[in-house]
C-alpha cells in the first residue's frame, strides 16, 4: 500500500466544516480568504506597476478596470472583507499559537466534558472578530458599493 | 421512536439499510450488533470493551467522528442515521478501516520515557521523583485511548498523508512535560518539520470529537511554544527528575538481596 | 518503525523559523495594511473613484513610501509562504521537495522585483 494513500481525504472534504466546531469554520474561511488575498495581491501588483508608465497609462488600467462593470467594486468588497477576516482571525491564531492564549491550562477531565482550547475565552475571541469584520464589512459596503459616507 | 434506520457504507461503495427495533438506552454499537446477529452477519465493524475506554469502535456518525459505544441512538432524535467508516483512512472492509499508519506515526514521537542513563533506568529498583502538580501538567493528555477520532476530524491529515497528527504531537508534549523524561530536544527536533506541529492551524476539530476530553488542540499549541522556546529563547533540556531515594547499586552475587527500602519512620 | 517525514521540506531553514517570519510578516502586515486601507477609506474625505485617481495614488506612494515598502515585502512573503503551506500539505513532496522551495523562492523574488521598481520609480 503506498504510502500516499493510506490516510488522505483531499482538498474539499479538508475545507468542509459541516457538523463540526466554530474554530473548524474559521479554518476553513481562512484558508480560502487567504487565497483570495494571494491571487488579488499578485494582481494589484502589477496593476499599480502601472503607475509608473505615467498618466496615461493608469487611465488605460482604470478603464480596463471600469469595464468589469458592477464586478469591479463587488470584487474590491470581496476582497476588503477577506482583508478584513484574515487580519482579524490571523491575529486570534497568532496569539493561540504562539503565546497559548484563549487555551486553557492542561486539566483534569471530568464528565461531561468540555475541551478548555474551544471554551468560553476562545469563542469569545471568534465570535468578537467576526462581528468587527461583519461590521467593517457592512461599512465598506456603504461606501465602496453605494457610495455614501465620505467623512 | 419504535424502529431506527440504520443507513451504513459497506465496501465497493455500497450503502445498505437496517430497520432496527429501538430500545431505551440502546447505543449504535448495540444497533450494529443487533443487525450483525439478526439481519446481517456480514457486517465489518470494529468493537472490544463496549465502554468507551479501549477505542476500538471509532467511527463516521452522522457526518461526525465517534465511538459507537458511547453514542446514543436517542441523542439523533431522527429515525436514520448514517454511519460511515472513520474519514481520513482507508477502508479494510465496511467500518473497519487501516489504523497502522495512525499507531505508526504515534511511535514515531518516542513516546516513552527518554533516559540519558540507560543503566540506571534499566537496573533501578527505585521511583522516579514527580510531584503531583507536575503532574497535573501533562495527566489530561495522558488519558488518550488511541481512537484515532482525531485523525479522522483533522483537515490537515485530510490533505497530508505525511502530517505527524494531532494524536502523535499531543503525546509528545505529553512526555515532554514529564519531568522524568530527558529528552525534550529530541522531541522539539522530531516535531520541527515541515509536516511536524507547524502544519495545525488551530481547527481545534481534535478537541471537538475527542471522547475522553485530552484535548489535544491545547497540547499542540503546548509543543509549538515548547519549539519556539528551543529555537527563539535557546533553551535547552532539563536533567530530568531524581530517584527517590537515592539510587543504591544493586550486586548480582547470588543470594545478596539490595536493602530494604527505608520509609524514613521507623527502624526497619 | 515508521519515522516522521524528516525531509523538512528541502528548506534550509527548520520549518519554525518559516512560521516566525509568517507571524511577524503577519503582525506588520496588519498595521500596514490598515493604513493603506485607510488611504482609500471614507476617512480619506473622498468618494473611492476619487482616491483611485493618478495624483492621489503616486502622491501616496511618495509619501509613505517607507510604509508601502513595508507593504510590499511583509505581504508578498507572508502571502506566498501561506500558499507554500498549502502546496506542502496537498502536494506534499518528499523527494523534490526543495523544488517547491525553490519555485516559491522565484516567485517571491518576481514579485517583490515589480513591487520595488514600482515603489522606486513613482516615489
């Protein structure tokens, strides 16, 4: 049996969070938010590389850019809210990681039980950064899609 | 509920159906042993102790990993319930799937007590020193009954065959707190690859399905830091703890019996 | 005996000094990134069409320059060792393994090349 196929699902069933934990989604969104960050970042990069061409050549990205229609700002929202998630999130994972925070001490385990690195410290985190992202998100919305609320 | 649906994955891709009598408090474990008795003595699956302490029955409930014996038929609250062997592995026949490769990697962290001074481990008839809030640091992983439900939770062995695991990294940490063990840069050595502890990302999947609360997300996170501190902070093992008492040599000329061991209270 | 996977990636480095750099990467990244958001945010007192304009982007690249240096280099290396993560966990090559090191290598190095003549031509 080679040693390739002995465990191995694949990608989707690795990215598929249905009936399990809240820690499970967030991987699965900050995996694929963080994609999405990759693919737009090698875009912006040479989409600004633009700027060096002069005016003119940046009016030609712009309208090139324009032409995408609705697509064009739906996509920069897309992409403002991974920004917005994968920050947010990294930094959860970061301090989980790194510093052991949100984990708990090691315990001892008494029925029924309950694992202390999912408890009430880390769900508070979770539930924290997703509703500054929804929130953040929302407000970009206002004013990347509707165009209101210049300060 | 008077009759259950039981709809179980059988090899070749097959999916099969059990109209199984209901009792009150019956587990699926006892429904699949009610099938393999009445209906179909084909059924594969995997049982030993029937109360959640040897491991063997671990499988894919309801889209979740579990152990048979410890899951209510009743806590569905649904007449079908699907069972499918344990993600993540392949399939010998039915529910019963290849763990091999899953104690393989669990051997491959050493996880026994690491001596420098093999004869003195060998030879003593003394104790090593550890106190019970030494202890407590690493008990919680102790209590692992080898189920490989996390194996089969984790997206990232879901992707890499070649990821030490949750199970294997836990139990390495859990040597590495003893404070018996010498042989914590070894450990920190065996863990820092490339698909070592730095390919978790905290899904904390392990600790949601694990039955016996060993939590093994913390104990992963644990390691990481116990990595970091080799590499950033340089630290480098601690002699691990003492014999109590003090080791007396033992002879092996026939006859000569070692001392008898002195509780410190009266003359023996 | 099974053994864990020692092939550590073909990298010269131990692998915890790969995930230092993406924390570290990552922690600046938030800050930089916050800020060059703000540039194109309601705070900016402008409509967005406004702040994609020619003048607003190349004086921005003027001025901060430093930080979009910054910019550029924590989100190319955290982004590409984040799909280095990935390439390893789904590929997950034993053998050749350095070739994927290598090749992100490259692909960092591209990327940072076009980002730098940017940063120095327009600043």
């Amino acid at each position: 049996m080679k040693r390739d196929k002995r465990f191995k699902s694949g990608l989707i069933p690795s990215l598929n969070p249905v009936r399990f934990n809240l820690e499970r989604w967030s991987y699965t969104v900050h995996r694929i938010t963080g994609v999405i960050l990759v693919g737009y970042l090698m875009a912006h990069i040479f989409e600004t590389f633009q700027l060096g061409g002069g005016a003119a050549a940046w009016a030609n990205t712009m309208a090139a850019l324009h032409s995408l229609g609705p697509l064009e700002l739906v996509g920069l929202w897309i992409v403002a809210g991974s920004a917005f998630y994968h920050g947010g999130n990294g930094i959860r994972l970061l301090l989980n990681e790194a510093f052991g925070r949100f984990m708990g001490k090691p315990i001892l385990p008494v029925y029924p039980y309950s694992p202390t690195s999912l408890g009430k410290n880390q769900k508070i985190a979770v539930w924290t950064i997703t509703g500054v992202v929804l929130a953040l998100w929302v407000w970009a919305a206002v004013y990347l899609l509707a165009g209101v609320g210049v300060i | 509920m008077e009759n259950i649906r039981l709809e179980i994955s059988r090899s070749g891709g097959k999916r099969a159906s059990y109209d199984v009598k209901y009792r009150k408090g019956m587990t699926i474990l006892d429904a699949l042993t009610e099938v393999r008795e009445r209906q179909d003595s084909s059924l594969g699956y995997r049982h030993s102790c029937r109360m959640g302490i040897c491991g063997s029955c671990g499988m894919t409930i309801e889209g979740r990993p579990m152990l048979a014996c410890q899951t209510q038929v009743s806590s569905f609250n649904k007449g079908t319930i699907y069972i499918e062997p344990l993600h993540n592995m392949v399939v010998i026949r039915d529910l019963v799937v290849d763990i091999i490769p899953f104690f393989d990697l669990h051997r491959s962290v050493r996880p026994y007590l690491i001596r420098n001074d093999i004869k003195e481990r060998d030879t003593s008839d003394r104790e090593y020193r550890v106190l019970s809030e030494e202890v407590r640091k690493f008990l919680q992983f102790d209590y692992c009954i080898m189920c490989a439900l996390c194996y089969a939770a984790c997206p990232t062995v879901a992707l890499d065959p070649f990821y030490t695991g949750p199970q294997a990294v836990a139990q390495a940490y859990r040597y590495m707190a003893d404070p018996r063990d010498e042989g914590w840069e070894k450990r920190v050595d065996l863990l820092d690859t490339s698909h070592g502890v730095w390919r978790c990302h905290m899904a904390g999947a392990c600790s949601f399905v694990c039955p016996k609360d060993v939590d093994p997300a913390k104990a992963v996170q644990l390691a990481r830091m116990e990595v970091l501190k080799k590499r950033i902070l340089r630290r480098r093992g601690k002699e691990g703890s003492r014999l109590v008492p003090p080791h007396v040599a033992v002879t092996a000329k026939e006859g000569v019996k070692p001392p008898p061991f002195d509780f410190g209270g009266a003359k023996s | 005996m099974a053994e864990p996977a020692k092939v550590n990636g073909g990298s010269l480095v131990k692998e915890s000094w790969n995930m230092v750099v993406t924390y570290v990467t990552g922690a600046i990244l938030v800050f930089v990134l916050t800020f060059h958001l703000l540039l194109h945010s309601p705070l900016a007192g402008k409509a967005f069409d406004a702040t994609l304009s020619f003048g607003y982007a190349t004086g921005n690249l003027t001025y901060y320059q430093v930080i979009f240096g910054f910019l550029l280099f924590a989100a190319v290396i955290h982004g590409f060792n984040g799909l280095r993560t990935i390439a390893i966990e789904w590929l997950h090559p034993t053998r050749r393994a350095w070739l994927l090191n290598v090749f992100v290598f490259l692909l960092m190095a591209f990327f940072l090349a076009v980002g730098t003549v940017t940063l120095v031509v327009v600043g």
